[in-house]
C-alpha cells in the first residue's frame, strides 16, 4: 500500500538576499552567495530549500583577553592579524562567509580611529574571496562615524553589513543604500520589534530582499529556546505571507556561545565536564545546530572545530548541495 | 484576509464612462490604486452596458492586466461573459458568482475547471434569499456536495452568506454571521468565506462606518475575504487592525504604516 506524504503548503515565501558581488556584478569577490527563498518550514520536506544555510567564521579585530585558551589555541598563528585570520577560516576551515567584527573602535577599548577599522576591511577584502559580513563595535556614536566610511570602502562588494538596531539604524541603512549593501537588523528576542525595524527600514528605502534578521543572541542554556522561538515564529509569520517578517535570519554564535561556562571553563576547574577542549566547540556546535533547525540561513562560528561539526550538520540537512 | 477592489465595476459613473469612451487610462489607474491601496486581487465587473458585454469585459480584462498582476474577479450574471473574461485573464482568476442554483452551477463549474480558476458561491437557490443561517447553511452544502462531486478543490470554493442592506433587512445582518461558522465545518479542506461587504451599507448615510464595523465582525466569525473598497481607508486600518486582534498578523507599533513592501 502506498502512503501519501502531506505536504505542507504555505502562501507566503523568504525573500532571497544576496551576499557578494563578483567583478562582473561589481566587486571582487570570486562569487555572491545568496540566502533564502524558502517555501516551508527548514528541511521538514515539503518543499527543498532552493539555498542552503551557510557557515561564516567570525574575526575580530581585537580580540578579548578574557578568551579561554582552549579557543584561543587553534587560531594562535593569526589572532591579532585579522587578514590572516580570515585567509585561514576560508583556505584551512572551508568558511563559506568571512564576519569581520570592527570591535577596536568601541571608546572603552582602542578608541581606534575610522581610519583603522576601513584599513582591516580592506585588508580582509584582500585576503579572502568569499563575501564579508561586517559588524561594528556596538557603541552607537562611534559606529555612525564607522560606518559610512566602511560602506564606501567596500562600494559595490554587496557586504551584509549590522547591527541595525531600533535606537541606531539609520546612519547605517543610509550609508548601505548610498553602497550597494544589505543591512542586518537586530532586535533582541521580540518579534513585534523586529518587524518594526523592518518596516522603519524598509521606508528609508531599502528593498526588502536586502535585509537580514538578527532577532537576537543566546547560545546552549543560556536563552537558546527564547531565540529559537523567535526565529521559528518569524519564518512562519514570512510563510504565511508578512513580508515585514519574510527575511532570512542570521545567528552570531561564537562569541555568544564562549561566553558560556560550559564552553569556557579550563579542564581542572571542572574536570568532570570532560576536555575542555571538545567541550567548547561541541557547546558552539551544538547552539548552531539547534538554530539551523529554527530556520538560520547564516550561522557565525569561531572554533573550528564547531565549523566542522556544524559543515556536517548542513550537509547532512540540507536537500539540494552546496553551491558551487 | 483576501481583499478583492470593487471599484471596476460599470454600476460606478467613472467606470461606466471609462467604458463608454474606452479610457483605458482611466481603468488602469484604478487597478494601480486599489493595488496600492492593498488589494490582493480586483474585481471585474461591466455593470449595465447596451453594447456586447464579453467584448467589454475582454477589454476591461486585458486594460487591467497591462496594469497589474493579481488575481482577477470575473463578476458577471451571464456565463458567456464571465467565459470572455477568463478567456482574455492571463494570470489567476476568480469567478464571481454562482449561485446554488442548479443551472448555475451546471454552467460555471465546469468553466472554472476548464480554466483552472476559484470560485465564488452565493448561498442562494431557485427559492431565492435564504431567511436564516440554518438556511444558508443548507445551500453552502449542497454547493459543497456539487463540488466534490465534479472533482473541485474544496479550499478554491469561496463561499458567500449574502450580506443584505441594514437599512432593508436588518435581521439579515446577523443571520449572515451565524452563517459563516457553519459553513467552515462543512468540508476539509474548509471552503473559504467571502462577503461583498459594501451592500451591508446600501442606502444609509453613515457607509463607510457600517463597513468597517461589519467587517471587523464578519473577521471574527471566520471570514477570510472580502469584496470591498480599498481606497478608503478606515477599511483598510480595520481590517489590518482586526487581523492583528486576531492574531493572524504579527503586532509592531507601526503596523498600520503604509509601505509597499508589506503588501
């Protein structure tokens, strides 16, 4: 007897985003990538996913001292370089995304000038042919100042550049719309708030499919299960046909997940929790799983042993193959 | 909630002169408007004209189309004019309206099938209005019946409660919200409920009002699309506002604000 699968159809779709530009589009990236354009629920079946989730690694440009050795360890031969840094996670971690976080001009630390922070985007634009995910230091003042010089830097390379955030979004949609970039929107585990920000945004001018959700930040035991409902409830709201809520969504996880105990705590302070070393990656990996089930199209990593375990989770989810 | 502009209808002066005078500027604005207005879809209608009515409505069809992309409803009492107008509809289209009448439904069933189009039920039969819920219940399922017997989708049926004018009937009002629950048990997939609102306001001075406020009831009941005036926009805040209420759309503060991308 032959069983008939239901599948489930929705009315609404994820707009498509896309990262990069190639020389002919106008950059320099070897290709774009692009997120998006789900038609159901992430891998339930119903309908394949025409663009998979992909894995970026992030880089910092100072790096906090408070980083646990254990995370510190694989990345030694570049911390401090970020263009180095960023060569590695692409040639030796087979990142399919660069994240450069710009957390050197915060006034609390380096104060270091826009100048500085357009030098290491240039530099990593160099090194690496992937597309870049830019992010600012937080503090907003110094990040208006940031920003624009950072959007016309990078003119034409299509970088998805964040945090859009509810008291801070408009310096930097104004500055991506006048570059040619995507904006990443932030609102901290409220879905009524994110889709105010998308609308605030989007009336600036800024096309829908140039936006990306960030609805917050958690990891493994710490709020994971508030950010994942979050992000489950926006991708049903995009299906059922919001358009204010129809982005694809990203997760920054490395820097959350570290902030952890659990993945920070040094093996003879807890020896119980087993090696500190899997313990960390497998707390990252394990957030970013977890995430890509409630529908993140960009999950951002440090360790590489979580890019790897989190490489296989993708390809083991995903229906269609990597592009390319 | 499905929204479907009444305003290209031939019953309205402008459009009536549009017509006459073939202004097909005219007519493509108003199908921008309304679509920009919010309307998911536009309702087609000739209204009374002497000259052939399929070839008007062909035209009427085609103006629109030059001018948008949605869903189109064909609305005519004469098969063969409804057949002009899904004939010349390039896109997805509605049909607007058969009745529980028999011959009706002999005659638009198939034509709906044939052109892959949806369609719209009035629950009424050759004994006329039906005078209570129970009633229209009756009608809708027998409708229901012919459907599935001909291999029809129950989810592209939309079915209609017949919303007569307050200042007329104003019992009616009532019976054809305590329709509407009933006709959503009657089959799965569940038929969908249509109203065309503005009759609920034929005759009285306060239309706009008496729109708003039945649709916002008819919402709660289980309604899920409507044939309404998109340009004005209290409508519209009602019904946006209703469907928040109702937990069909994701509250933020500004969701009322008009941006294009949110249509």
């Amino acid at each position: 007897m032959s069983v008939e699968l239901i599948r489930e159809r929705w009315p609404g779709k994820v707009f498509t985003v896309t990262i990069g530009a190639t020389p002919a589009e106008g950059g320099t990236r070897a290709r774009a990538l692009t997120i998006g354009g789900h038609t159901s629920l992430p891998f339930a079946g119903d309908a394949p996913s025409p663009h998979r989730p992909l894995v970026a690694m992030e880089v910092l440009d100072v790096v906090p001292p408070d980083w646990p050795a254990h995370l510190r360890e694989p990345l030694a031969d570049v911390l401090g370089r970020p263009a180095e840094w960023a060569r590695k996670c692409v040639e030796d971690y087979g990142a399919d995304l660069v994240c450069l976080r710009l957390a050197s001009p915060h006034p609390d630390g380096q104060d270091a000038p826009p100048d500085a922070a357009v030098a290491t985007v240039r530099a990593v634009l160099e090194a690496v042919p992937v597309p870049l995910v830019i992010l600012g230091c937080g503090h907003a003042d110094k990040d208006n100042e940031v920003w624009p010089r950072v959007t016309e830097a990078t003119r034409g390379e299509r970088c998805l550049i964040g945090m859009a955030v509810p008291e801070n979004y408009k310096t930097l949609v104004v500055a991506c719309l006048a570059d040619g970039h995507n904006v990443l929107a932030e609102a901290p585990i409220d879905i009524n708030i994110q889709k105010q920000l998308n609308i605030l945004i989007s009336e600036m001018g800024l096309p829908p499919d140039r936006i990306v959700l960030h609805p917050g930040t958690a990891s493994l035991g710490y709020g994971l299960e508030y950010e994942y409902s979050i992000m489950e409830r926006i991708r049903l709201a995009g299906l059922q046909g919001d358009k204010m809520l129809a982005q694809p969504l990203a997760a920054v996880i490395g820097s959350e997940a570290w902030k952890a105990k659990e993945a920070r705590l040094a093996e003879e302070a807890m020896p119980a929790w087993g090696t500190a070393a899997e313990r960390g990656p497998a707390w990252e990996a394990a957030t970013a799983a977890a995430f890509l089930q409630a529908g993140a199209d960009i999950v951002v990593l440090l360790h590489p042993a979580a890019v790897a375990a989190v490489r296989r989770v993708v390809a083991e989810l995903a229906a269609v193959p990597a592009e390319a | 909630m499905f929204i479907i502009g009444e305003r290209i209808n031939g019953m309205f002066r402008s459009v009536a002169r549009a017509i006459r005078e073939r202004d097909g500027a005219a007519i493509a604005d108003l199908a921008r408007r309304q679509v920009a207005a919010g309307a998911h879809a536009l309702d087609i209608n000739t209204g009374p004209v002497g000259e052939d009515p399929a070839e008007v409505m062909t035209w009427l069809v085609q103006t629109v189309q030059e001018a948008t992309d949605v869903p189109l409803s064909i609305d005519s009492p004469k098969p063969a004019v409804i057949a002009a107008g899904l004939r010349a509809c390039r896109g997805r289209a509605l049909i607007n309206s058969t009745t529980g009448a028999r011959e009706k439904l002999d005659a638009l069933l198939p034509l709906a099938q044939e052109y892959g189009a949806e369609l719209i039920a009035l629950t009424i039969d050759e004994r006329g209005i039906p005078r209570n819920a129970a009633a229209r219940a009756e009608i809708a399922l027998a409708i229901v019946a012919r459907a599935m017997e001909a291999g029809f989708p129950t989810d592209r049926l939309y079915l209609d409660p017949i919303v007569l004018p307050v200042s007329a009937a104003q019992d009616q009002c009532r019976e054809a919200l305590a329709a509407m629950p009933a006709f959503r048990t009657l089959c799965e997939p569940a038929p969908h409920i249509i109203i065309g609102l503005s009759n609920v306001s034929q005759g009285t001075t306060n239309r706009s009002l008496i729109n708003r406020t039945y649709l916002a009831m008819a919402m709660a009941m289980g309604c899920d699309a409507a044939i309404l005036d998109p340009l004005d926009r209290d409508l519209m805040d009602v019904m946006r506002t209703a469907s928040v209420l109702l937990n069909q759309e994701i509250y933020c503060d500004g969701y009322l604000q008009p941006a294009e991308g949110r249509r």
